[in-house]
C-alpha cells in the first residue's frame, strides 16, 4: 500500500458492492487499496492488512451492511478497530474513518467501534458511488496527500 490511499474494509458477502465503491471511487480519481487485487498467494496477508490500516492509508472506508451489522465475530472487525486506534491522532477536523451503508441497514452502525459511531455514515446502495461522494472523498485525499508527512 502506498501511504495515502484509501483502504476498503469489507465482508466478503459484500464483495460486490466494495467493487463498485472502488470502481465508483477510482473514476472520481482517488487510488484505493483492495485487498483482492493486492493480496499475492504466499504473502503474509495478516501482517500486509495490519501494516496498511496501522501505518498506511490516508482514508479508511468500512463497508457496512446487514452482514457486518449482525456478525459478531470477523476479521473486518479487527481491520476497522486498527483504523479506530488511529482517530485520535489526527486533528478533529482531518476526517479519516468513513462508515458506507451499502443496504437497509440503519445509518446509526451497532458493530463499528465505539469511536466512530459518532459519525455521521453515508448511504450508497450497492456501493454505487454518488458524484458528491466521490468528489469529497478525492478532494480529502489529494489534502491527505499534500500534507508534509
């Protein structure tokens, strides 16, 4: 992962809505990390995913639906409590998590972490990308990207 882009947490019952979300956010312009396109055979992909939540990204998008809304235990829970650990050190006005509903599942999230359920969540059926969607989200990263590290 290259520091600054954007990593999709997602269930893998949703896979075809995070395609969308990243076709939708890859049009708009912004370089997004999927872990499908990514992960290699043989690759040590725990330590790959932690290393890009933890240190990484410069955005975090957590896929939200039915499934991550009712699954107690999952690996995406552990990807979006690293991306939580990282909220405190950026400035309140620095946005960083960004929780998507991809169903009919309420905007106010039960399973995100505690940290982030303050958040106001966007709501972008099948993970199709609105224009006003993706344009803030571009126009946070290349600020991401411009900010001396």
């Amino acid at each position: 992962i290259e520091p600054g882009d954007l990593f999709l947490s997602y269930a893998r019952e949703d896979e075809a809505a995070a395609v969308q979300l990243k076709a939708g956010l890859e049009r708009a312009g912004c370089r997004v990390w999927f872990d499908r396109e990514r992960l290699k055979p043989g690759a040590h992909w725990h330590a790959h995913l932690e290393d890009a939540v933890k240190h990484h990204c410069g955005l975090f998008i957590s896929v939200v639906s039915h499934t991550t809304e009712v699954t107690p235990e999952a690996y995406y829970h552990l990807e979006r409590n690293w991306a939580a650990e990282r909220i405190p050190h950026f400035a309140d006005e620095e946005p960083f998590y960004f929780a998507v509903v991809i169903d009919d599942s309420p905007l106010d999230t039960v399973r995100e972490p505690r940290v982030v359920r303050r958040f106001q969540s966007t709501l972008l059926r099948d993970g199709i990308v609105t224009p006003e969607f993706a344009a803030h989200i571009h126009r946070v990263q290349q600020q991401r990207l411009a900010a001396p590290r």
